[in-house]
C-alpha cells in the first residue's frame, strides 16, 4: 500500500521518517512519501490517485482545502472545519480525520498534568484551531488569540465556538501584544514573529507549547527551557498525530510510539550537523 504527506512547502516534513519508522516496526511493506502539493490542487491530485493508495497526511495549506473532498469526517474535523489526515478505501470513499487534536491533547498531557483554565495562541490558524480544541476538552475556560491579521482569525473562532464547552476567545494583534496572565502559551507562528515584544509579553506564562520543531529551539521553546517551565514541543505534536493516523491507515493498534519518535529525534538531529 502507498501513503504519503501533502504540502507546499513540503522538504522539512519528518512526516516519512516517522511513518517509516511505524511500517518497519509492524512488519508492513507500505510505503510513504513527500510530496509537493500547492494551494488549489489537492482536488486534481486525488483525483488521479490509483487503488494502491490507502492514506495521506496533509499539512499546510491543504487542511482545510480537503474538506469538501470528504465523503465523510471525524467530530474533530466537523468541528474545527480542518482535516490532517485522508483515508482512501476501495468504494472511492475519502475519509477524513483530524489528529492533531487528540495528539496535541497527548502532547500536553505529557508534560503537565495543571488545571490549564486560559491560554494566549499565538496565531491563528489550522494548527491553532486544533490546539485550542485540545485545550478546550482539558476545561479551558477563556483564551486570548493574538494574530498578525485578525480577519483571519474567524475560521478559528467560529470552530472552538462549535465545541460543547467552548472558552470564550479574545482576539487581539499579535503586533503590539501586552503581557497576558495565562496558563499556557501556544506559539503556531514563525520564527521571525517571535520578537523580543512578543516574548516579553508571555515570559511569565508558566507552560508554553511551541507548535515548530524545525528549525529548533525557537526563541519561544529556548526561554522556556532557559526558565525551567515545562516545554511541549513541536516534535511531541508531530509524533502523537501520526501516531493516531498509523492506526487509521494500517487498522494496527501496536503502534510503536518510541521507534517513532526515535526517527524523528534521528532526523532533526541530521539536519542539526
């Protein structure tokens, strides 16, 4: 069987040492690729699929383009309107599912077990989206959403409005952001956003999730550690997402989390020399 991760860009992603890493382990003669897929040609792409293929990935800024494409979806991708992963069955049937949100709610879970009551996201995006459904099935309660362009926070907005307990969400400009008491920071913006501002403005934030993990560690995950806080990095998302679309994919619940997570370390540590 043929899987494979879609994006534009697509060369970072450690999406394949990952699920290689899973297939190897499972004893599975499955393949799994990168491939470069721009904005408004998922549609074509999928479409010329043959019955080889069993799943993808999909990252930005595919995840909410491959949504009308779905014969069916998963509550998690109903409700944040987002999908990372497509599931292909022999029926021409395209399922699709979002793991980041019960990943991201791994992620958290393994690095603190505190009531987690508000939050500031930096970033408004997919990425945001599922973190902050995450959050809100951990109780969050209210959190504040600073963005480069608040139009396009709406997407995001209107998805945690969709939970059944959902935070109330303030929208505010990530350009000029004031110090905000919080429970947690999650940093879904790049690097060059992470100015000296921005990181004044969260330093006192006793758990920060940085959503990167290339390049790393960024300004945000390095004051973090330089503090002593707890850090859920960018690979701890990554690894708990494709853990959960393995299982999709394959039907295998043995999936063997430390080999992947190994791969990816492995990986990151490559590109690091």
């Amino acid at each position: 069987m043929r899987c494979a991760v879609l994006g534009d860009p697509i060369e970072h992603s450690l999406s394949p040492m990952l699920h290689r890493a899973a297939y190897a382990a499972l004893g599975l003669d499955w393949t799994y690729d990168a491939v470069q897929v721009p904005h408004g040609r998922l549609a074509a792409y999928v479409d010329g699929l043959g019955p080889e293929w069993r799943g993808l990935s999909l990252t930005m800024p595919l995840k909410r383009e491959v949504v009308p494409l779905l014969t069916s979806q998963d509550d998690w991708t109903r409700i944040s309107g987002v999908a990372n992963t497509l599931l292909l069955d022999a029926g021409g049937g395209r399922h699709g599912l979002n793991t980041d949100v019960p990943g991201a709610e791994a992620a958290i879970a393994g690095a603190t077990d505190a009531h987690l009551r508000s939050a500031v996201v930096l970033g408004g995006g997919a990425t945001a989206t599922s973190v902050l459904l995450a959050l809100a099935e951990r109780g969050l309660e209210r959190a504040t959403l600073a963005v480069r362009d608040e139009s396009r926070a709406a997407d995001t907005v209107s998805a945690v409005a969709r939970h059944p307990r959902p935070p109330e969400v303030t929208v505010v400009p990530l350009d000029g952001l004031e110090r905000v008491g919080a429970d947690i920071v999650v940093s879904t913006v790049p690097v060059s956003a992470q100015t000296e501002a921005v990181l004044s403005a969260v330093r006192d934030v006793p758990v920060v999730f940085e959503v990167r993990y290339d390049p790393w560690p960024t300004a945000i995950a390095a004051a973090a550690v330089a503090d002593g806080r707890p850090l859920v990095g960018g690979l701890d998302l990554l690894v708990w997402q494709a853990v959960d679309q393995v299982r999709a994919m394959t039907g295998r619940f043995d999936v063997p989390v430390e080999a992947m997570r190994a791969a990816g370390e492995a990986g990151l540590a490559e590109r690091r020399r």
